[in-house]
C-alpha cells in the first residue's frame, strides 16, 4: 500500500513537472515568436534604406537625396563623450564599495542611491540636466547630451564593477599583504586587474544601453540638420532622427529612421556579443 502511494505521488509530480516545462517552452516560443518577428521587420525595412549615401550624406529635406553622417557622427560623440564621464565614476564608486566600503553607512547610503540612479527612467534623467545645464546655458547642446548619457552610464558600471571584485578570491588579497602591498597599490595591481574582463563587460553594456536612449536627447542635445562637430551647440543624433523622421508623413524620411534604427540596433548586437565573450574568458 505504501509503495501504491509513493508510485502515485511520483506519477502526480511527472505530471505536474512535465506540464511545467511544457508551460515555460511555450512562454519562450511565444516571447521569441514576438522578438523574432521584431527584427524581421527591422532588417526588411532597415536594409533598404542602407546605402554608401547613408554615411556620405547628412540628413536631408523631405523629397531630396540624403543620408545620416551627420546623426552618426553626433550619436558616436555624445555616446563615447558620456562614456568617457561616466566610467571612470563608476569604477572608482564601485571599487569604494568592494574593497573600502565594507559595513559603512556611506557605502550602503550608496548602494542604495545607486539603485535608485540605476531604475530611474532615462525622461527624469534628462529633464534633469535640462534643467541643470541647459537652462543654465540658455541653450541645447552636445554636452548636455553627454551628462545626461553619463549618469546613465554611472550606475551599470558601479554594478558591475562592484560584483566583479568582490569575485576576485580573498587568498590574492591575503597574498598581496602579506608581501607587504599597500591597499592602493593592491586593488589597482591585483583586484582591479584581476576583475577587468568584467569591468570592461560592464562598460560594454553601459554602451548598450546608453546608444539608443531617445527621451534624454530630447531635452539635452536635441537636433540639427546639419553637419556639425561642436558639442558646445545643439548636435545631430541617430535617437532624435528615427523620433522625427518616423513621425513625419514622408517616405523617404521613413526609410532612413529604419535605417538608422537598424544601425542602432546592429551597434547594440555587436556589443552585447563582445561584452559576453570578453565575460567568458578565463584567464
């Protein structure tokens, strides 16, 4: 009798296991079906727009031939500019966290600020230096774009960094003291060291993330039709450009927002595929 039991309770948990797994194939295929269906239509409308002229020629008047230098010259130096401010924050916030901060009000005080930076919607961020820089200024421009990129940056690499030292095995720690290393010299001689494959993960997702944010452009950078190198001045961006040219009722500026989207999207692709190699190396 009690072996009857047990045999029902295992066939019940068969059941009960295999209606599970069967659930979570279908929730798959049916999150895939959707994502699948997405980048279909991104690359069949995307590739017709994509030609020589798209980085030959600047953003143009509606009826008239032209492409989107300007946008991708503006996008690449609000992008690496915001990176350039916001990495070395985070690294360094994220290294206080993991080797200095241990069990202090002011590294929980952080943490959680950070958490909080990290969740933030990306509109907040921008009416935030809208109202901080470009108010100030009296007008949009590059910069802006940049500090407001760079605060979204700052909080995916204080993450990362920080979760990737505390990785790092406390016997290099031991090792490093007792031949005498100074704190310093230890976390930038052997922990950061040790931990930079996943540092430089965290930047690449950074990147990821920051590349296609729309809504702090708006308020920051904004736009220009023209080509244009100074940050100093409201600057062209492939964000802003997909926004107005897929608003407005003319095709052909329809075909270069799928083309620019697509561009966006092939830039984030191949970050996230260097990011996950540069994370699956052993060293």
């Amino acid at each position: 009798m009690q072996s009857s039991m047990n045999n029902a309770v295992y066939r019940r948990r068969r059941v009960v296991s295999k209606f599970n797994l069967a659930m979570a194939w279908l929730t798959m295929a049916f999150g895939l079906f959707w994502l699948g269906w997405i980048f279909y239509t991104l690359f069949y409308e995307g590739f017709n727009g994509l030609g020589s002229s798209i980085f030959l020629l600047d953003t143009p008047p509606p009826g008239m031939e032209g492409g989107l230098r300007n946008a991708i010259l503006g996008s690449l130096l609000i992008t690496v500019f915001g990176l350039l401010i916001g990495t070395p924050i985070g690294i360094l916030c994220g290294i206080f966290l993991a080797e200095f901060g241990q069990g202090s009000k002011l590294a929980s005080a952080t943490r959680f600020m950070n958490d909080i930076l990290l969740s933030a919607p990306s509109i907040v961020i921008g009416l935030f230096i809208y109202e901080l820089v470009v108010v100030r200024q009296g007008h949009f421009s590059g910069w802006a774009g940049s500090f407001a990129l760079s605060l979204l940056v700052i909080p995916v690499v204080v993450r990362t960094t920080e979760n990737m030292l505390k990785l790092v095995p406390n016997s290099l720690r031991e090792a490093a003291y007792a031949l005498g290393t100074p704190k310093w010299r230890l976390v930038m001689m052997v922990t950061l060291r040790a931990a930079k494959a996943g540092v430089l993960t965290g930047v690449l997702l950074a990147f990821a993330r920051v590349s296609g944010e729309t809504a702090p452009l708006l308020f920051t950078a904004l736009n220009n039709q023209f080509f244009s190198a100074n940050m100093n001045q409201p600057i062209a961006n492939l964000p802003n450009v997909i926004y107005q040219f897929a608003m407005s009722p003319y095709n052909d500026w329809h075909e270069l927002a799928w083309a620019a989207a697509l561009l966006i999207t092939l830039t984030v692709l191949f970050a996230n595929i260097l990011a996950r190699f540069i994370g699956s190396r052993k060293h």
